[in-house]
C-alpha cells in the first residue's frame, strides 16, 4: 500500500489527470529528500524514477526532477525500456538524467514517433554521442530485458555491446534481484560469455560502475574511492587470472 499522505493527495485529487497527480507526488518526494539532506544531513545522494515506464513517461515528473537538480542531488531515470530514444532524451534534457535506467532501445530510430525529428538516425546518433561525451551513465539489465521485452530474445540481441562499441558509460544492475533472479556477478558473466568480451571490457563495465555511483562526499573523496577501486581490482586481477605469456 502506500502511506497515508499519498492515500489522501490521490482521494483528494481523485477527479485531476493522472500526470498532474504523479507530478505533485513525485514534487512533494523530491521536496522530502532535499529537506532531510539540508535540514537533517542524511546522505541522502540521489533521486530515482523506477517502475513501469509504458504509460508512465518521466516527463510526468519534470518539476519533481528539476526541483531535485536546483538542490544538487544526483538523478536517476527509467527511460528507453517501454518508449525509444526521445525517452531518454527527455530524461536527460527535462530531467537532467545523471544516470538512465535501461536505456534498451537507445538505438532504436524505428521507434521515433515526433514528426519534427526528420532525420531519425543522426538524432540517434548525436544523442548517443551526447550520452557519451557526457558521462551519462546507462544502468544495463540484461535479464531482466530477456525477461520482459520480446523483442529481446537472447543475449546477443541487447544492445550492451553497441553501447559499449560507442564509449558509453556502461554500468551492469540487476534491476530486481529477486524477481529476475540474478546478481550482479551472474550479470557480468553472462555479458562476457555471451558477448565473447575481454578482460579490458570486464574491468571497464566494473569500473564504470563504481565512477557513475552517487557518492556520499566530495568529488575529491569520491575520486580517491575509485582510485582505491582500480587499484584493488588490479591486485586480484594478478592473484586470480592467469597472466599472458611474454612473446618471445
């Protein structure tokens, strides 16, 4: 169930258009976190859009994700699941996405529908090269798009290697551990058995995910982290896999 103050906000507006009920929940959460972040110094370090995305687009909830940008907490979007590439450009551009959950059919110009959009493939791809320069990162669920998206049959059908091929930001999720009954770690070794990837890919997508997380401190420490990251990995890279012989 939901609580009470969302029970009475849906009873009370119970005759308004759907997108201005989500609209005003979603304003009154974003008001919530940015209130206990300045008033009560909870680490609270990001604000999320999940859930079903058919029917349910993130430009419901603009003022929910802009109201959480002007007081600089980091932002997740569910787009490019359920709707094409102009979901996720209007995460990014409406909602100022710093992450974008899915993001599956990114590449997809075939699902475009805005007529103003003439050229469909050079939309796509100044939004992928945007994504990319940017550091946009894209929250990949692989079985969890096997699962759910027909169109996704098996692994090669996903689009994570593109998206790799292109320089995105790749960060590997599970989206629901249970539900699709899977970690993390199943995710990468799918990925790379499937996908036939190396060891540089391996430590990339890991990486990725550990540069694109929403850290509790500064930048500066944030970057120590990762540095931290790096290094450990590369320690157990040498403890764990075999090494490549020298050429003779």
């Amino acid at each position: 169930g939901m609580s009470p103050y969302f029970a009475d906000l849906l009873r009370v507006m119970s005759r308004a258009p759907k997108a201005e009920i989500f609209s005003m929940a979603s304003l009154e959460m974003a008001r919530t976190a940015a209130q206990l972040v300045e008033e009560e110094g909870l680490p609270i370090v990001g604000f999320d859009l999940a859930g079903e995305e058919s029917g349910y687009p993130a430009i419901y909830h603009k003022q929910a994700y802009q109201y959480a940008h002007s007081h600089f907490i980091k932002k997740t979007v569910h787009a490019g699941e359920a709707y094409g590439p102009e979901s996720i450009f209007q995460a990014i551009t409406a909602c100022y996405a710093n992450r974008i959950g899915h993001g599956t059919f990114l590449f997809a110009d075939d699902m475009i529908k805005d007529p103003a959009i003439k050229d469909k493939k050079r939309f796509v791809y100044n939004l992928v090269n945007y994504i990319a320069s940017q550091r946009i990162a894209i929250e990949v669920c692989v079985t969890s798009n096997l699962q759910t998206i027909p169109a996704i049959a098996t692994v090669q059908d996903h689009p994570v290697k593109k998206m790799i091929e292109n320089g995105l930001s790749v960060s590997v999720c599970t989206d629901n551990r249970l539900v699709s009954n899977t970690s993390v770690s199943r995710e990468l070794e799918l990925i790379v058995s499937k996908l036939g990837l190396g060891r540089k890919e391996l430590r990339n997508l890991i990486v990725a995910g550990f540069k694109s997380s929403f850290f509790p401190d500064s930048y500066v420490h944030r970057r120590a982290f990762v540095r931290q990251v790096i290094q450990r990995y590369s320690e157990l890279e040498q403890e764990l896999l075999p090494q490549p012989k020298a050429a003779k």
